[in-house]
C-alpha cells in the first residue's frame, strides 16, 4: 500500500471498489470532513458515494447524506452536458461532419457504470481539422455562445449555453507540453482515430467514442499538458487508468502498437505517466509494461522515483522549493533554477489571464510536475540551451 495515503482513497482510485465499504469502517468519525475533502478535490466524491450506497453502515449518516447531494449535483450535470452535447452532434452531423468525444466525457461513457461517476468540467469534441470552424459556426447557430476568443493550439473558443458547461471543438487530440504556456501538436489523421472508434448511447442519441488504447493516449497528453493550470486531478486520472487497463481491457501491447503507428514521439509521455501511477496501479501492470517502465529515460526514472504517491493525493501544488527539487532530477540544480525562474513568470500571466485570479495570488503557488514533463522534452535536444536561456 502506497505511504502516506489515507487506505480507502487508495482503494477507491486503484479500482478495487470491494475493497471501499471495510476502509471506510475504519475511518474515525473525526476524519471524515478531511478526507471528503481530499475526495472532492480529487474528482471521485460521485464514485464514492456509489462504492458505499449498498453499505449504510460504512460511514456516518451525515456522511451519507452527503455523498447522495454530490451523486445527485453529478447526475445533473451530466444531463446538462448530454443535452447541449446532443444539440451540436445534432448540427454537425446534419452537416456530414463525423465527431469523436474525448477526455472525460468519452471515458465516462466508455468506462463507468453511470457516466456521471467519472466528474468532468467542459466537453471536448475532435472533428477533422479541416472542417472544424464550420463545426464551430454551426454550433454557434445552434444557439452555443463563446464565452472568451482565446483560443488554444489544439481547440477553438469554448461554446456555452447560459450557464451550462462549456464545450470544446477540437481539431486535434495528441500534443505535449512545450516550455512557454501552450503544446507542441502531435497529427493524427482523424480517420486513423474514427477506425477504431464505435458508437455509444449517451442518452437517447449516439455518440462516437475512441477506442480504449486511443483513450489511453488522450488521457496521457491530457494530463501532461494541463498539469500547469492545477485543472487535472491526479487521482481521477490514476481511476481513469484502472479502468482502462483492469479485467478486459487494454493491455500494453496494444498501447505499444497503437504509439508505433500514431506517434511515437509520445511513448515517454505515456510511460511517464504510467509510472507516476505505478504506486496505485501495480497489480494491473502485466510484465511487458512492467518491463518498458524499467528502461525509462534516466531524468524521467529519477522523477518517477522522487514523486510519491503521498504527493499525487496532498503536495500536487505545492511550494517553489519542491519545484525545484523535482526539475533538477531532470536538469541538475543550475538548470532546474533557470527554469523554474522562467516558467514561473510565464505561467503567472497565462493562469492569471484564463482563471481571472490576480497574479499577487499566484506567486507563491508553482506546479512542479508540470514543470518537470515540460522540461524532459528539451533535456537532451540540441535547443535545451537555446531555449533555457531566454529567462
């Protein structure tokens, strides 16, 4: 068992849902707040809350009770979301433009008994890149809004109705982290992707979803790349891949293949990720993974090795100091300094102009595995200098 991690959330992310109901007996009356807390912020509070329905007397009434409110707030949100989800597939496909959802809308309808148990904020639909901005206009005759003109490498403007959650017209699905705020595009043919992707009921309409071994990949760039603006939540990332690779579902071979035929600039960024996850998900690491994860890159090792998972629950945001313990794994202490000076002050303006927090707010407040996956695309590159020195 992962140190330093309360039991039942380790059990709960890992998957092993029968195993929530008897840790959570054991959770003292007192710790409960904390840990709901710990549980919200982690996205899994709706998941929880259905692990322990059948089982009353695992956790206080009050507890109960407010577990059923956040399954509730879920299972509207959703409903919200698949409402003006339906009404753009409705749009483009009147057009002959083919979608695939992807992040979390897709792995909730893939992966989980009720979809709103996997938490999600806004909804992100690919489209072929060539066809996206008629995509984007005709949701906007649909009745969607955008909300703010900032625009993104791989997505245009989000789209929102009223106060609903926002949607995302992609017209890319894998890229990586650069060092300046944005990504580094990775070109999928969208065929590529639409081949192994099947159809789904979302709720009285169909929608396409990727296969599991493309979801897999999505989830990986996903997570590296957002990492800096503190919206992922490790622990929903670490379920997402439990599901995905438990009983019946994708092994690493096929991963393996899928990389080798896409894009296999990203097999560090899916390894990475992997190992990161390692202390919650070794049981369902067959020997092959187990083996690739063993041949890491060194500066991704070290990393892999210094991050515990005592940090992926409590320490994701945490002080300039760590980050700077975490980088020089990567870059040695003179380097790591460069660059957390630098991404600090450029991440500053880039959260402070998308979340509206004040950059005041913001200055004690860095993100150090962002900026370690940031830094190990350019360890080793012949512009790693070039680009170090600009700060």
């Amino acid at each position: 068992m992962p140190q330093g991690v309360p039991p039942l959330l380790e059990a709960l992310a890992a998957g092993r849902d029968d195993e929530v109901p008897e840790r959570a007996r054991s959770v003292p009356e007192a710790e409960w707040p904390n840990l709901l807390d710990t549980v919200r912020r982690h996205g899994l509070t709706p998941l929880l809350g259905h692990v322990l329905a059948t089982h009353p007397r695992a956790c206080p009434s009050e507890v109960r009770a407010t577990l059923r409110s956040h399954e509730e707030h879920a299972m509207l949100w959703h409903r919200i979301r698949m409402s003006d989800l339906r009404r753009i597939i409705t749009a483009i496909e009147g057009a002959g433009i083919p979608h695939i959802l992807m992040k979390g809308a897709a792995l909730g309808l893939m992966l989980y008994r009720s979809p709103w148990h996997r938490l999600g904020g806004d909804t992100d639909i690919l489209v072929p890149a060539g066809r996206a901005r008629e995509a984007h206009d005709l949701a906007k005759e649909a009745g969607f809004q955008v909300t703010e003109e900032w625009e993104d490498a791989h997505h245009l403007p989000a789209l929102q109705k009223g106060s609903n959650p926002p949607i995302e017209i992609h017209h890319e699905s894998l890229y990586v982290p650069t060092p300046d705020p944005g990504y580094r595009l990775v070109p999928v043919d969208f065929q590529a992707l639409d081949a192994e992707a099947t159809s789904v009921d979302a709720g009285g309409f169909q929608a396409r979803v990727p296969s599991s071994r493309d979801a897999l990949l999505q989830l990986s760039c996903n997570f590296a790349s957002h990492m800096e603006e503190s919206i992922a939540r490790p622990l929903r990332w670490v379920r997402d891949y439990a599901e995905l690779l438990g009983p019946g579902g994708v092994g690493w071979s096929a991963v393996d293949e899928r990389l080798r035929e896409l894009a296999p600039e990203l097999t560090d960024t899916v390894l990475l990720s992997l190992a990161l996850a390692q202390p919650f998900l070794a049981h369902l690491y067959d020997a092959e993974l187990e083996e690739r994860l063993g041949q890491l890159p060194p500066g991704l090792s070290r990393l892999a090795r210094h991050v515990s998972a005592r940090d992926m629950v409590y320490e994701w945001v945490t002080s300039p100091f760590r980050a700077w313990q975490v980088l020089s794994c990567l870059m040695g202490p003179f380097g790591a300094t460069k660059w957390s000076l630098r991404k600090l002050v450029v991440s500053r303006e880039h959260i402070s102009a998308q979340t509206g927090i004040p950059e005041t707010a913001l200055s004690m407040r860095v993100y150090p595995v962002a900026f370690a996956i940031h830094a190990a695309y350019h360890v080793g590159r012949k512009d790693r200098s070039d680009a170090g020195s600009d700060g």
